[in-house]
C-alpha cells in the first residue's frame, strides 16, 4: 500500500481554561487527501478542539502543524462548514460558491473553472442566481459545502453540518459530501456525534474520552464506496465504534 503524505500533524494540544483541562495531550496526524472523522462522548471538548484547529483559541501546550509549519490562517486556507447554515443572504448561490476564492484575489479563470465546477458536482445549475432565502436549508447548506471546497482548502473543518436535518436528508448530504471530496482531493476533519454518519463517511475515526478529551483509539474503515448500511462489516465497525465510546 503506497504511503500517503502527512497533510496535518497535532502534536501534544492541550487546553486548560483556568484549572479547567479540556484537551489532554492530543497527538494525531491527518494524511494528505484523507477523510477524518472524530467522535465522542456529548461534552467532551469537540467544540473547543475545532476552535484551536481554526485558530479562534490558542492551546495552552502543544501545536498545530500544517505541511510541517505552524498552522496559521494568513499563510494557510482553512475552510470551515458549521452546524448552522452560513450563506451569505446578500449574494447568489454562484457568488456564495465563488466568494472565498475573490477574497484570496484568484485569477479570474481560476475562480470561473472552481465555481464551474462544484455548481455542476453539486447539481446547482438551475439554481445558480437563487439566494438563500429563495433556498431550502438543505440547499442552502450544499451552497455553503460548495463554498468551503471550492477554495481546495489545506484543511476542511466539518462540524456537524447535518445536525438540523431528517435521515433521508442526511444521506443525501453525505452522499453529496463524499463526491465532492473525492472530485477534489481535499483533506477533511468531519465533527459529529453520529456514529452511523462517521461509519459512513470516513475513512478513519478517531475516538476520543471523556473530558478532559484524550484519543482514546483510532478505528480505521475499510469498506468500499458506496457503502451499505446494511452491510455486516459495516454493522460490526459502528458497533466497535459504539463500544470504544461506550465503555471507557
């Protein structure tokens, strides 16, 4: 098996807030075009952990490292999709999608081919000129998901953007979401407490304890795509996950 190249390295991240220890001494890495998903118990530190990869807080120990240099912001394109649907209500779904590659003062072409291309993997060509207000929630987060990769982000943060929505809508996200990512390569740490979406998605799952949040186990997932809920490997991998998270 070819060995991939370390895209993100988390060396020892710890986050204290006062004698509070969220974070304990987190080390991971996140290899070049691989998709991540973490998991764990509600309350143990997911939301702070996001907030120290995208810069919003600092760790008190430890690092953060993108192609073996510090993370930082200016120099690094960290793209982020939250829970809440975030399009700008102000612009067209063609200009949400092409919004971060203006801000980066891309070449016009460039930003023509990128905008061209997600609008086509995301099926969006009749709804180009709609605004979000004109939109379902779900399509307005696809838009916002759009947006996100359409920059080739360093490192794509995914904070359970399909928390608001029924099942059958899920699927369809995360069907769409898995299409985009292997149309462009890009490297994704996916945020959730659902242990099915994380079977489903991701190609390893990092489990992590109870606060203060340590890696408790990472559990790889080696099913070919798509893949199957009814699947017996598939059935047995989640029930590993759901143990690891069950019994500490």
């Amino acid at each position: 098996m070819e060995k991939r190249e370390v895209k993100v390295q988390v060396n020892h991240l710890t986050k204290r807030f006062g004698d509070l220890l969220v974070l304990d001494d987190i080390s991971f890495e996140i290899n070049k075009g691989e998709f991540v998903c973490i998991v764990g118990p509600t309350g143990c530190g997911k939301t702070t952990f996001l907030n120290l990869l995208t810069g919003l807080l600092e760790p008190t120990e430890g690092e953060i490292l993108i192609d073996g240099e510090r993370a930082d912001p200016k120099k690094h394109s960290i793209s982020f999709v939250f829970q809440e649907p975030s399009a700008f209500p102000w612009l067209t779904a063609q200009q949400n999608i092409e919004y971060g590659l203006r801000i980066k003062k891309k070449p016009e072409q460039e930003i023509v081919s990128q905008r061209e291309k997600i609008i086509g993997l995301l099926g969006l060509e009749k709804y180009r000129d709609a605004y979000p207000h004109e939109m379902s929630v779900s399509m307005e987060q696809r838009v916002v998901i759009g947006r996100a990769f359409a920059l080739n982000p360093d490192l794509l943060l995914m904070d359970e953007p399909y928390g608001q929505m029924d099942i059958k809508m899920r699927y369809y996200l995360e069907d769409e979401v898995i299409r985009l990512w292997q149309a462009t390569g890009s490297t994704v740490l996916f945020i959730t407490h659902n242990l099915e979406e994380a079977t489903y998605l991701a190609e390893r799952v990092l489990i992590l304890t109870n606060k203060p949040a340590k890696i408790k186990t990472s559990i790889d997932v080696d099913l070919p795509r798509p893949r199957q809920i009814a699947d017996p490997k598939f059935i047995e991998i989640r029930k590993e996950i759901t143990d690891m998270i069950k019994w500490w």
